[in-house]
C-alpha cells in the first residue's frame, strides 16, 4: 500500500462543518461518532478518534509524520513503522468519509 | 370484557357500526370493517385482547374498506384506512386481514416518535427480554413463534417498542406474521397454536398469522427489561451457535433496525447506546428449532 506522505490534513473548518451536535459512545471496537445534522452514525477505532481530535484540537494543518509522532507521544511503545501505515490508512478513511479535509502542501 | 366475551355476530355488528376498540399494549385501536368473512379469524386472533371503554383514548381510527366502484365486486379488493387517510394502495380482498396487521405496524411506526420502535420481535421470560433485530427472511418470527409456544411471553413480533424514559420494552402482543415455509414449519412444532388460513400471493409470499397465547396477552402491561440481543439467522443444515458480538456492532445493528432512529436524532442516539449498554449481543445462527429454544433456555433458566 503507498503511504501519501505529501498531504497535508486538518479538521473541517468550523464553517463548513455541520451546525448539529456531535456525540459520542464509547463501545469494544472503539467509538460511535453521530452527527445530529446529518444524522449520520459511523463506528470508528481508537486510532481514528484520537486522529479527529489531534486536528479538531487546533486549525494548523498537520502532516502524516506530525501525526505518527503524536500517536508515538501518546503510545511511546508503539512501531513507528506499523503506525504510519495504520494512521495513513485511518486518514484515508477518514478524508474518504468527509470527517477530515486534505490537501496538497 | 375481552373480545372472546363477544359473539361472532356481536363482534360483527361492532365492526359494522361503531367500531371494535381494542388495547394492544400501550396502543388503543378502533377498527371498523364490513368484510364479514374475517370476523371468525380475528376473534380467534384477538381473543384475549381488552375491549376498551368508549371515553377512552383512541390511538388509531383503523378502517378496512371495500374497493371503490366495479373494484367492489370485480376483482374484490379491501382499503386500508387509518384516522381518513388511505396510506396504501388497495390489496386483494383475501388480504384483509393481514392488511390490518400490516397496517397497525405502519401506524406505530409513523406516528410513535414518543418511543424507540425497532423493528425486532421481542419475546420475554419473567421480566428479562430478549430481542431479535434482523431484516426479513432471518427467520426472526419463525424463531419468535417457536419460543412463545415454548414457553416465552410474546412481546411483540414485529416491532419491539422501547420506552425513552426508562428503556423498558412495552409489549404488544398482537398475532405473529408468519410467512412462506415457516407456516408449515410452526403447524407441526406447535400443532396447539392457532394460525389462520394462509393467504397466498401477498407481496410478502404466502402469509398466515398465529395468535399470541392467552398468557401473553394478560400480561402485556409488565413492562420487560431488554437483556438480550440476539440476530437470528436461519441457514438449512446449520449447526446451533451462539456468537457474542462486539457493542460497537451490536450499537450499528440495532440502529439500522430503528425505524425512528433518525426521527429522534439524539433521544435515539442515545435511547440506542442505553439498550446496548444493558444488553448482552450475540450473533445467532440455527436450523433446528428445539436446538435453538435450548440454547435460549439455557441462558434463561430462570424463566
């Protein structure tokens, strides 16, 4: 699988995100996410949690390595190997479903 | 004064006139209808139900109706009318009486947003419920129909309807749909129950309806606790098995499975993450019906 490092990733802007209320349930596999606006319930791992509020946290844009060394922050133990390819694969699932925005630098 | 305390003429003559009003668990229903021939299988079927007192409330205003114009006699159909609104196209006369049914579902599901209503069936031993939320052909009424005859309080088969304040489960107790090879299938488990004559070529296939026990219908009115969710599936020649499933997918299950999840947006949310939280989930797959009712048994002893 080919790691996008070029891209560069940050929450949607308050603007353009929904006006409705988002809650979540903490459940085994991780979290449900549910958008009050778009009535939308997705279930999402701890990885893709921690991802969405690295970047909901401020309005800098942030590169998969930024990323990778937050997790490694948080989990000091981690591979950093296996964590790049697990949080580019979460941000790709979560740009995919319009949870995160990307772009180029 | 339950229905059976009326006569089949005293029964039709209510339906003629005024109105047969019935209580269904938290719902109240007036149904009116000329079709004279339903009458014997809706007394069997709604024999035990409570007759209500005419100042009390009415939920829903149910009429089956002859066709309009030739559509009388030519090809006789029957109308489904609810408070005076026709809300689906007419059906064959012979499906008179699983319109109703089909009907008071739909009324229930479009018109109760005060409650989360799964479309589950719902079976209870003592005041633990288990609920099975699974799409149609699971074998969901077949599995609900076996456990009732077995021991089970029918709650409901088709719609289970959770309380918002205290995530209770009010129970219908209204007759079971059953459907194609599950009629046969029930006859000879339960040779006791009483199911109508099948109607075939319904857009649901073949259809009979089984009515709830005596006992079921009694207790309607104690509140259930949800304590199981459980998603049937039937699969021919499959072995018995039981699988617990994660919350995360149960919580997904059950939210495609409420008919008014998004109507309630957050009450549903989180009415929807109470019902999980209380639960244990399992994933469950069977073919031999004594098999399947051990299984339950066995985490139900108590009963």
């Amino acid at each position: 699988m080919m790691i996008c490092s070029g891209l560069q990733y940050f929450a949607i802007p308050r603007n353009l995100a929904s006006s409705g209320t988002i809650v979540w349930k903490e459940v085994d596999e991780g979290w449900i996410r549910y958008d009050s606006n778009s009535g939308s319930t997705q279930l999402l791992t701890p990885l893709a949690r921690f991802v969405i509020d690295l970047l909901d946290a401020n309005t800098r844009m942030h590169s998969l390595a930024d990323i990778v060394d937050a997790v490694l922050d948080a989990e000091p133990n981690a591979n950093r190997k296996e964590c790049e390819i697990e949080v580019d694969t979460v941000l790709k699932i979560l740009s995919s479903h319009q949870l995160i925005q990307k772009d180029q630098p | 004064m339950i229905v059976s305390n009326l006569t089949l003429s005293e029964l039709q003559s209510r339906l003629l006139g005024e109105g047969l009003t019935i209580a269904s668990g938290p719902f109240n229903f007036r149904l009116q209808s000329g079709f004279s021939d339903i009458v014997p299988d809706l007394a069997r079927l709604y024999a035990h139900h409570p007759l209500i007192t005419d100042d009390a409330f009415i939920d829903f205003h149910v009429a089956i109706e002859a066709g309009r114009g030739l559509r009388r006699w030519l090809g006789a159909q029957a109308r489904f009318v609810v408070d005076g609104v026709e809300p689906f196209t007419p059906l064959p006369q012979a499906q008179a009486l699983p319109m109703i049914e089909w009907g008071l579902n739909w009324c229930i599901s479009a018109y109760s947003q005060h409650v989360l209503v799964l479309h589950a069936a719902a079976v209870a031993r003592g005041n633990r419920a288990l609920i099975m939320p699974a799409p149609p052909g699971s074998g969901k009424s077949t599995l609900c129909a076996a456990l009732v005859n077995r021991g089970w309080r029918l709650l409901s088969d088709e719609l289970t309807i959770i309380r918002l304040d205290t995530g209770e489960i009010s129970g219908l107790a209204r007759p079971v749909n059953l459907k194609n090879a599950s009629i046969n299938v029930i006859r000879h488990f339960a040779p006791e129950a009483f199911l109508t004559k099948p109607v075939r070529d319904t857009v649901k296939g073949t259809v009979a309806l089984m009515a709830p026990s005596a006992q079921s219908v009694r207790d309607v009115g104690q509140a259930a606790q949800p304590y199981w969710v459980v998603l049937p599936h039937y699969r021919a020649g499959a072995s018995t098995a039981l699988v617990p499933m994660q919350t995360g997918a149960a919580f997904l299950q059950i939210a495609e499975n409420a008919m008014n999840y998004h109507v309630l947006g957050i009450r549903g949310f989180d009415a929807v993450g109470q019902l999980v939280d209380r639960c244990r989930h399992f994933n469950f797959e069977y073919s031999d019906l004594e098999e399947a009712i051990a299984q339950f048994d066995l985490f139900a002893p108590e009963g």
